[in-house]
C-alpha cells in the first residue's frame, strides 16, 4: 500500500532493512514512513523517500530522508507530525527530528510493541 500511494503521488519509497515482525510495531513504522512521504512530496519536491529500519537489541530504529528540497529552517510539528510523536511517545519511543543538512526523521520504538498492550 505504501509503495502503491508513493507511485499514485509520482514518488517512490526506498527501504532497506526489515520492519519489525511484530504487527503494532510494523504499523507503527509504516505510518511514520507515509508521514514522510507525504510531506517529502508536498513540501521538499521529492521523488524518492529513503527509509532504514535496523533492530538494535529490543528497538526497532527507522531513519528517513529524502531527495527534495532541505529545509529552509527548522521543521515545525505540524498535525501529522505531531501526531506521529503522540503515538510513538505513548508507546515508549522516541522521535528526532533534523533539518540540516537535509530533512531526517529518526524513531525508536520497541521492536515488540504487542507485548506492551
């Protein structure tokens, strides 16, 4: 579904690494990939959303970025984004946020959210 929307927005996700086998924390990670796509095409021009997912112990990490524009300034937490720290704060991760030299996003998350709930 989400390559299937990147193409709909004439974008493509790159991702290399697996998402976790857990389902909430998969999920979890996918939203945050579309979050970025989203705002990749709108606000930077990009064509293509690089996303990492590697497993550091019991923490499921993503980092993207992508090819548009950078930033001008530092990226405010609009809703989506705002909304993402929410959801990844209340399942005990943690969200960073960078705007130079180029737009990335990092998250951690349990690797394991379903154990949680």
């Amino acid at each position: 579904q989400l390559q299937s929307a990147a193409a709909a927005m004439g974008a493509q996700v790159l991702l290399e690494g697996e998402l976790p086998e857990d389902e909430k924390a998969s999920y979890l990670l996918v939203t945050a990939i579309r979050e970025c796509l989203v705002n990749a095409v709108r606000h930077a021009g990009a064509a293509h959303v690089f996303a990492k997912i590697r497993q550091s112990g019991q923490t499921a990490v993503l980092s993207v970025t992508n090819d548009g524009a950078a930033p001008a300034g530092p990226v405010a937490e609009g809703g989506g984004l705002g909304n993402l720290r929410r959801r990844v704060e209340q399942s005990g991760g943690e969200m960073r946020i960078e705007s130079a030299p180029v737009f990335r996003l990092i998250i951690a998350v349990p690797a394991s959210l379903s154990e949680l709930y």
